[in-house]
C-alpha cells in the first residue's frame, strides 16, 4: 500500500472518530430517554430497554397538543411566507418603479437584525393589537420573511425574460405568469426556503415563550422547558431526554434523510448577499 | 414622452407596490417600527401598568453606572470571544476534513452538522444534565481521572466557559458548511497550478486556499457574531443567568429586565445598545458587497 494511501486511510478514520464525538450527545440522549432511569448518570446506559419514560411523559405533558399547535404554526407560517414572499420577490425583480432601494434597505436590515433581539417592542405591538397567548401572535412577525424574498428574486432574476414575455403574449395574466413560469424555475430556491422555515420555527422559542400563555398555544419547545423545570421532570434525565427526544425527532430524522438538501439550503439562505 | 407611455409606468409601479404591500407592511410593523420604539422608549422611564415618563437619557446614565450591566456586556463579549474564533477554526478545519469524496463522507458530514437542526433549548437541556454537579458525565470523568467533581455550572469562572465549549459544537458545523461551500468553489485549476510550482498540503492550504478564503472567513464571522449575540436560550434553562449574573448574556437581559422585572424602559435601553452591537459586527458584510476580496 502506498503511503498515499495509508494517509487517506487515517484522514478517514479520523473523521469517523471525530464524528462519532460529535454524535455522543445524541447517542446519549437516545439511549437515556430509551432505558429504565438509573441514579447515576453513564454514558454506556445499562439498564434494560424500555419505552416507559416516552410513555410516562407523553400522559404528563399535553404533548399531542403542543405537536398541533407546533404543526400548525410551521405550515401556516410557511404557507403565507409562501404567498406574500413570491409577491415581492417578483416586484423587485422585474417591476421598475421608485423607491425599491428603500425596500432593499428594509430587506437589509430584517437580515442583519435578528427577531429575537426586538422582543421588547414586538411584545407592545402585540398586546396593542390583542394577539397576545394566540397563534397569530406567533406567526406575525415572521409573515414578511426578508430572506425568501431575497432568495426568490435572486432565482427568478435568472429565468430567461423571454420566458416571462412569452406568457404574456400567450394571454397569461399575472398570477398565471407567476404560478406557470417563474415559480417552477425556482424550484430549488423554494426548497431552501421552505427547510429554513420551517426548521426555525419547529426550533424557535425565546419569541413563542413571550407570546404564550396557555396550552393551547404553546408549541412544542415551549413545553419542553416547561417540563424540564417542572415537578413532574423530578429533575429525572431520563424523563427529560425522553421529552427532548419526542421534539427533535420528526425534523432530525428528515435532515438525515436529506442531509444534502437542508445543508444546501442553510448555505443558500446564508449566502444571500 | 406619449401619455400612454407614462400611463403605462404608473401602472407598473401601482402594480410593482401593490405586490410588495402585504410583506412589506410586516416588515414596517415589526422590524423598522420596533428599531425606532425602542430608541423612543429608552427616554423612559417606563414599568408596565405605570405612565411613561419622559427621563431623556437617564435610562443610560443609569446603566452605564450599573455595575450589573457592565458584567452582562463584559459576559457577553468575552463569549463570543470565547466562541466565535473557536467555531471559525473548527468549522475551517471540519470543512477541510470532510471536503472529499466517498461513501461515508455524507454520514461524517451529518454528524457534525446535525446540532444546527435542533433547538437550543433541547441542546441545553442535554448538556444541563452532562454538566450536572457529580450525577453528570463530566463530573463522573472527573471523578475516574481521580479529580474532584467540577460542577461547572455553579461555578462563576467555569459556566460560560462550559457554556462555550457546549455552543462551539453545535456551531461549527454549521459554520463547516459555508467553509464547505467556499473550499468547493476553489477552481481546480488553481490547486493544479500550485502543485505544479511544488506546493503541498500545508503550503497549498496556507498560501492558497486560506487567502482565497478570505471572503468566505469575513462573511462567516458576521454571523458567527450575529449568531452568538442572540443567544438566550440556553442560559433561561441552564443557569437564569447564576451564579451571580455570571451566566447573564445581552438578550437574557433585556428579556429579564422586560419580562422579569417589566422595566421597558430599561430594558428598551438595553435593546439600542444590542442595535448599536449587531451594527457594528455587520460592517463587514457592506464591504463583501461593495468591494470583494480578490487575492490573485
């Protein structure tokens, strides 16, 4: 064997070891959250196998109703950015009118300003417009999402004019012209999109724990750490793995589906400039 | 010009704002509006239920002379010192390792990437229990290297440094990808032409691919930085800011002092100097848009 050869052999080996060291907080919370609850903590769990703490926490926990409430927000919100980002990203690609750089302003400081950071004034809006503990007072900031416009405008800015001409003269109206031409050329700008979107919000939580009241509400993040603070954790690893585990799982089993796809999309969506 | 013609560009700027409007207006109401509340009300002396009351810059004065405050930015400026070159050089590194070809290479991808699709808040509630005081696996391995148990997070000079090592895993994967994606863009026939000048490995990453990085490296350090100082998350469920403040980030903060201690006014106060801090660290994305970084 060359020594070319035992050299990649080793770069191999070593990234598997790397990798299986990033990979040990998720083997340890699989494996906590699947065995019976021990006293002492240890990484090589050797307790016997078992869905009981899922099963206790699932009955402790409105967790059915906090996987609705996460659902609906998510598909919601993505839905509506959907429509209202598609609008604009047209506008500003292909529209000439005055005032765009102001939007482009706008569109810059939604990118370099994060959410988070305007809970204060976002929370007065809120209760000024009396969506406070409702689940439109989770989505609405996020309505307008100046990333997918960006993302949007930069794909359909790239499809051939002639395409966008050629429906017009066909008689296709705007809507038509949109939904037949552009759209289906920017596939993947909307498959980015649409992975960012809704992986932010299945994860979001500082903005929903300020918004939410009551179980109702409350999305499936904001449970979690109610759980983890409560009574019914008893301060028990094993319970609160079990939680943590029931809330990651659909959106971590879909990126190691698609691994590719949602790294690609963080890329795009961080690349706008 | 025809009448028709300026017919026609009045139409299409109806048209071009009545597209825009609906995103727009959310925009306006929740990230331009907020931006200027927020400079409006840190002239306030404003607790919920009460009257604001107009201070001018008492608000500032106050904080500045707050030693609280000060701790707070010192905190969260040394952890993003603390975090955001560590996770730049992992990621750079991450990036190399796994920029190549093969089987398992998606697998080993993955596996360093995987921390970004999950929330902060599960992360933390993993790592609270690992860094729990004796129970928890760090302390165990203290205690089998014949140590004493750490207790990391009680503990005023070890927390945010625990809190550091926590957020460096799951942010250089993250970080891995843009690094990944920079690398990847490299054209081949530079590489060739290095190595046909005799450079290898450390000199072609040194002397080629790291300065062709460059603009890649800037743009990645801004939201490294936006990124880390955003973080609350972790600190509501690990620490609430304990030992002492110890723990306490700029966004916990402002959301203590608004939603603990209902003090808008400070707590708006608290939110321009976060403006004023991410302004600051974005400088450097108007210059990769202005002028690129070329190194030919």
């Amino acid at each position: 064997m060359s020594a070319k050869k035992i050299g990649s052999l080793l770069v191999t080996l070593f990234s598997i070891v790397l990798g299986l060291i990033w990979l040990a907080p998720l083997f340890w919370l699989v494996s906590t959250a699947l065995t019976e609850t021990t006293f002492n903590m240890s990484f090589f769990p050797h307790s016997p196998f078992t869905f009981k703490n899922i099963d206790y926490v699932w009955h402790a926990v409105p967790f059915g109703q906090y996987y609705i409430n996460t659902i609906i927000l998510v598909v919601v919100t993505f839905c509506i950015q959907f429509v209202t980002s598609t609008l604009a990203a047209y506008s500003l690609a292909f529209l000439n009118y005055k005032g765009k750089s102001v939007v482009f302003v706008i569109i810059f400081m939604q990118i370099i300003i994060p959410n988070d950071v305007l809970i204060i004034p976002n929370y007065l809006t809120l209760t000024g417009l009396g969506l406070i503990d409702t689940k439109l007072g989770i989505m609405i900031p996020f309505l307008g999402s100046a990333m997918a416009i960006f993302l949007l405008r930069q794909h359909f800015k790239t499809v051939p004019r002639a395409f966008g001409e050629a429906a017009k003269i066909d008689g296709a109206n705007l809507w038509q012209t949109i939904w037949r031409v552009y759209m289906p050329c920017a596939k993947p700008a909307y498959m980015s999109f649409a992975v960012i979107s809704v992986s932010y919000h299945w994860n979001n939580y500082l903005w929903p724990l300020i918004v939410t009241r009551s179980p109702q509400n409350r999305p499936l993040t904001v449970g979690l750490a109610i759980f983890a603070k409560s009574k019914e954790a008893d301060m028990q690893w094993s319970n609160v793995c079990a939680a943590t585990l029931i809330i990651i799982l659909p959106l971590l089993l879909a990126f190691f589906i698609m691994q590719k796809q949602f790294m690609n999309s963080f890329i795009s969506a961080g690349v706008k400039e | 010009m025809t009448r028709s013609a300026t017919d026609r560009r009045r139409k299409e700027a109806l048209q071009g704002w009545m597209l825009l409007i609906p995103a727009l207006l959310i925009m306006l109401v929740f990230t331009v509006y907020p931006v200027f509340r927020s400079v409006y009300l840190s002239l306030f002396k404003y607790r919920m239920g009460k009257v604001p009351e107009y201070i001018a810059f008492d608000n500032y004065v106050q904080l500045f002379g707050n030693s609280t405050f000060w701790k707070v930015m010192r905190n969260t400026l040394v952890f993003a010192l603390m975090t955001v070159i560590p996770s730049m050089i992992l990621g750079l590194c991450l990036a190399m390792l796994v920029n190549r070809k093969g089987r398992h290479i998606g697998f080993i991808r993955s596996a360093f990437f995987y921390p970004s699709v999950m929330p902060m808040i599960a992360i933390a509630s993993v790592w609270m229990f690992i860094y729990m005081a004796r129970n928890g696996l760090f302390d165990q391995l203290l205690v089998s290297f014949g140590l004493q148990p750490a207790n990391v997070l009680s503990n005023k000079d070890t927390v945010l440094p625990a809190m550091a090592v926590m957020y460096v895993w799951r942010e250089a994967g993250y970080l891995m990808v843009f690094y990944l994606s920079g690398i990847q863009s490299i054209s081949q026939d530079v590489l060739e032409a290095a190595a046909i000048d005799g450079a290898t490995g450390w000199k072609t990453f040194r002397y080629v691919t790291l300065p062709l990085l460059a603009p890649t490296t800037l743009f990645v350090s801004t939201i490294a930085f936006t990124n880390c100082f955003k973080l609350a998350d972790q600190v509501i469920i690990m620490t609430e800011g304990a030992p002492n403040n110890a723990s306490s980030l700029l966004l916990y903060y402002i959301y203590q002092q608004g939603f603990t201690n209902m003090n808008y006014g400070r707590s708006s106060t608290l939110t321009v100097i976060m403006l004023a801090l991410l302004m600051v660290f974005s400088v450097p994305r108007f210059f990769s848009q202005d002028r690129k970084i070329h190194y030919n």
